[in-house]
C-alpha cells in the first residue's frame, strides 16, 4: 500500500486527534495528582492541628480524650500513609501518561514530515514533466523552423 499524500493527510489529522484525546487523559491525570495531594496535605493539616491541641492543654489530662486523640492520630498516619501512596502512584500514572503524549507527538511530527518530503518529490516531479514538455515543445518548433528554410 503506498501512501499518498491524501492518506498522509488522513493519518496526520487521526494522528492529531489522538495526540488531543492524549492531551484530554494527562489533564485528567494532572486534575486528579492535584486533589490527592490537597488531600494529603488536608491530613497533614488535620495531623498538625491534633498534635497543636495536645500541646496546648494544660492542667488535669483526661484519659478518655487522651484515648480518643491516639485513635485519631493513629487513623489519620494511616491515612497520610495511604493518602502518600495514592500521590506516587498518582506520579505515575501523570508520568506515563506524559511519556505517551511525547510519543503521539513525535508519530504525527514523523507522519507530517513524510507528507511534506512526499509534496517536495511531487512538486519536483510536476516540475520536471513541465520541463520536458517544454523542451519538447521547443524541439518540435525548432524542428518545423529548420524544415521551412
């Protein structure tokens, strides 16, 4: 199958439709790695404020709430734990995601490269066939010229 400049064209405009769809999934990538870490830094917050109260208190501790903040806190590091995880593998997938975009990139800048040589060898060969019809045409005048005398 040879590729004309018509089916480069189609392809280049595919390819461009799928480097924007690539583009759409980094952004949603990008929007999703931001709200994982205002959630992290949302239990952080929550982690810092906890301890802030336990420092501030003074006077008689009552176990009970002593209890209750442990458990919270033990929660909320798990949570930060967790929340972390979710940031890297968030990283991730941003990454790839990226490095996909770049390769769609790099495929259509490919395509529209040939399309372009492939223009440049047509144009050269319409000039070329011009020439010789005119070198053809001035040969058949020159001809009749030297046949007349």
């Amino acid at each position: 199958m040879t590729l004309t400049p018509q089916r480069l064209r189609r392809l280049v405009k595919h390819r461009e439709r799928l480097e924007r769809l690539q583009e759409q999934e980094l952004a949603e990538a990008l929007r999703l790695h931001r709200r994982r870490e205002d959630a992290l830094v949302e239990s952080l917050d929550n982690r810092e404020a906890l301890l802030d109260i336990g420092r501030s208190g003074s006077g008689a501790i009552d176990v009970a709430s002593l209890h209750a903040e442990l458990a919270y806190l033990r929660r909320v590091d798990r949570e930060i734990l967790a929340r972390r995880a979710a940031l890297q593998h968030s990283a991730n997938d941003v990454e790839e995601e990226r490095t996909e975009l770049l390769g769609r990139r790099r495929d259509r800048k490919a395509i529209e490269t040939l399309l372009d040589r492939r223009l440049e060898e047509e144009r050269i060969g319409r000039n070329r066939a011009e020439l010789r019809l005119i070198d053809e045409l001035a040969t058949t005048r020159w001809r009749r010229t030297e046949h007349r005398q």
